[in-house]
DNA sequence: TTTCTAACA
DNA sequence: TGTTAGTA
C-alpha cells in the first residue's frame, strides 16, 4: 500500500528535500548524463558547477546539480565550448537573480503614489 | 573514490 | 578544444 510515504529508502532519499543538497555519487550523475567520470571532473575545472564533497573528498551531486549538467551538455552540443558554458550559466544565474529581485519589488515594493 | 597523463576527432 | 582511456 502506498500509506507510507517512505518504507524503504532505496537509493538517494528525499528526505532532506533539499535539491541543493548533493546526494549523487559522481558514477551515478556520470550514468544519468551518459558521460564519463572524467568529464563531470572536467567541467568542475571549468568552474561550471562546484558540487559538494563528503569529508573524505568524494564528490556529490545534488539534483539541481544535475540539472545544470544537462544544461552545460545542451549548450556543449549546441557549439559552445566550455568557457561559453560557463559565461551562459553565469549570466543565466544572475538573470534569475535579478528576476527574483524584480518580483520582490512588485511583490511588496515601495507603494506607487 | 581521487588525481594525472596520453591519445584521438 | 573536448572526450575517452588507462593508470597509480
């Protein structure tokens, strides 16, 4: 029966619900994306994604991770090397930024006369 | 698991 | 330049 919302815990759990949290081991991310260990190493030296790390160093993937590893494939596919990567993500990051300011500012801010 | 090096398209 | 492969 599906009362339980967790019985068994198979795999990465959702418990934290935290998407930032890394719970992807990087040979499970390198399976998802169809690609190599290596390459998921290659664009961390890039500084396309900073994944986090477990106290003895291994690297984990969180699911927002992975998505932006699906991004930084598309636009790899798309022509764009690394470095334009890169560029692509950081400016797409700041724009959401800025988009999140601007609906705080509609949101609740300075009341119009 | 990590890192590095080598080679290929 | 990016990817793959092998190695320690």
């Amino acid at each position: 029966m599906a009362g339980r919302e967790e019985q068994d815990e198979d795999g990465p759990d959702e418990r934290a619900a935290d998407p930032s949290q890394g719970v992807y081991g990087i040979s499970v991310v390198s399976g998802l994306l169809g690609t190599g260990v290596q390459n998921l190493r290659a664009y961390e030296r890039a500084g396309l994604l900073q994944p986090d790390r477990t106290a003895g160093g291994t690297r984990l993937y969180s699911p927002e991770d992975v998505a932006r590893l699906r991004r930084i494939q598309r636009l790899l596919t798309d022509g764009l090397n690394l470095t334009g990567v890169g560029r692509v993500l950081d400016l797409e990051d700041d724009l959401a930024e800025a988009r999140q300011e601007l609906e705080q500012l509609r949101d609740g801010g300075p009341a119009p006369d």
